[in-house]
C-alpha cells in the first residue's frame, strides 16, 4: 500500500540516450518536490523478438536488466543523497505498462523521454510518450531535446480564456516557487475583434498581477498567429525558445467520452515540437482530485 501524501515520480527508461536525459531531469524534478522514485523499464512484448521469446529467456533478459537498473540506482544514490529509488521490470506494451504501474503505485507523476517524429509518425499517434499523456491518470512530464538545464530559470505559461486558466495560473506559482522561477506567460491569437483583443488584454493584466502579488516574477505577452492547432503550437514553441524556456506547463483539457481519454491536438502538436521539457497536466475538473501540484517536502 502506497503511504499516503508521498511524492512519487515513476521514471520510464530504457538505457537509450533520450532515455538518460529524461532521467537526469527526471532526478531533477524529483529533488526540487522532494519525492520518491521508481525506475520502470519496459520488455517489449510486440515484434517477433518480443512473441518468439521463451520463459527461460526473458528470465535472463530480466535478470540482466535488474543488474543494469541496480547499477544505475547506485550511481543515482551515490550523486543524489536523499533520494530515494527503486526500480520495476515488466514485460508488455510500454505504454500500458507504464499506465498500469503508475495507477498501482499511485505516482504523483510520469517522467519519460519523447523522441521527435515525422508528419506521417505523428498522424498515427505512433509515439509511448503521446500514449501516456493521453491515457494517464497523473501529470507527464515529457522530455524531448538534448541541452536542458538542471533546475529551472524561466517556466513558459501559455493562456487562453477557457475555464482552466485559473488552475493553470495556480499549479505554475507552485512550480515557480519550488525552482525559483519566473513564469513567461503567453497567448496567442487569431482573430481582430476589438473585444476579444481586449478582454484577452484584460485577463493576461490580472494574472501578471496575481502573479507578482504571489511573489513570483513574470512576464505577460500576447502573439498574433494564424489559425490552426499547429500554427498555435509552433506560436508557443517559438515564445518559449526566444524567451530561454525550461519547463513549458499545458493543460492538456482532456474530456471523457466513455472509458478513452483524447488529448488536444494542439497539446500534442506542443509536446512534439518542443526541445524543452513539456509538463502535461489534467485538469482537476477533468480527474477529480488527482494531478494536484505537489508540496515540497
């Protein structure tokens, strides 16, 4: 049983460079909330390897993976005191995997690397770390590019006028604090009309405001764009490139539609089309109480 009001970050990895990256933020992350770790890696279970493989095989696969985990908790415990780390091996389709180990461990978040992909990839919604998003319960970090620093200078907010934007406003000074960060907010529009122009004006005011009054230093911009979910994420992108970006934080606004979750094409487009680590987040509205920022401990 999981002990309760304990930060856990389930870290995916698979030995591969984008993978050790991930973790080193990952490590990051997880210092900066004070939480628990586990290392999961994934045996693919599709392919032919994966099918043609017998009992006794996989049993030295695992065997050898335990080792190589082993080997990289002793490095982790040796460069992070305090932390601690545990690992798991599965066998099975990576997302699902991670899915289900992540609900049976109740994390508090995922960490996984995110390779970049072609057009043609990204129409099939090919990529585990799209999959997680979409499906999980928690807040996902994903962790694409290759130069990340370790802490976090500037966090980039992108806004709208949906209803989350209260939420988003609230879990980004959560995340400011815990890094001693300035918060970048930004949001782009599409349209002339002179009263959405202002109330939009109007909003980003009140949260630069709320912001400061918060204690948290920020900056406010709105970008003209051309309409379209990946005009919109390319807007995003671009903003949090020239403004230094760190962490990107998105709402990822998915509904339920009877036991499968979507997640935004422009989430999606966003994630993809970042070199900086993306932090997903549901909507409390959206998953109840789960996804709530954590405390530091």
């Amino acid at each position: 049983m999981a002990e309760k009001n304990k930060s856990r970050v389930l870290i995916a990895f698979d030995f591969e460079d984008q993978s050790v990256i991930a973790l080193a933020q990952g490590l990051n992350f997880s210092k900066a909330i004070g939480a628990e770790i586990t290392l999961v890696h994934v045996i693919e279970d599709g392919g032919i390897l994966g099918k043609n493989l017998t009992q006794g095989q996989y049993d030295e696969i695992r065997k050898e993976v335990d080792k190589r985990l082993q080997d990289q908790i002793g490095k982790i415990s040796s460069a992070y005191k305090g932390i601690k780390v545990n690992s798991l091996v599965a066998r099975g389709r990576v997302y699902e995997k991670i899915i289900e180990i992540a609900e049976m461990l109740q994390v508090t978040f995922i960490v996984m690397g995110c390779n970049g992909a072609g057009v043609i990839k990204r129409k099939f919604i090919g990529s585990n770390a799209l999959h997680v998003v979409r499906e999980s319960k928690c807040p996902v970090l994903t962790i694409k590019g290759k130069q990340h620093r370790n802490g976090c200078k500037n966090l980039i907010l992108p806004l709208d006028l949906t209803k989350e934007t209260r939420e988003k406003v609230s879990k980004a000074i959560v995340f400011a604090k815990l890094y001693g960060a300035a918060v970048r907010v930004v949001s782009v529009i599409f349209t002339k009309d002179e009263f959405i122009v202002n109330r939009l004006t109007r909003q980003l005011s009140q949260v630069k405001d709320y912001l400061e009054k918060a204690g948290v230093e920020c900056t406010a911009e709105i970008i003209k764009g051309i309409k379209g979910e990946e005009n919109l994420a390319q807007c995003v992108v671009d903003y949090a490139s020239k403004e230094d970006g760190d962490l990107l934080l998105i709402m990822t606004q998915q509904e339920v539609d009877f036991t499968d979750y979507f997640i935004g094409s422009s989430a999606q487009e966003i994630i993809l089309r970042a070199e900086m680590p993306v932090l997903s987040i549901i909507p409390d509205s959206g998953r109840g109480n789960r996804g709530k920022a954590p405390r530091k401990k």
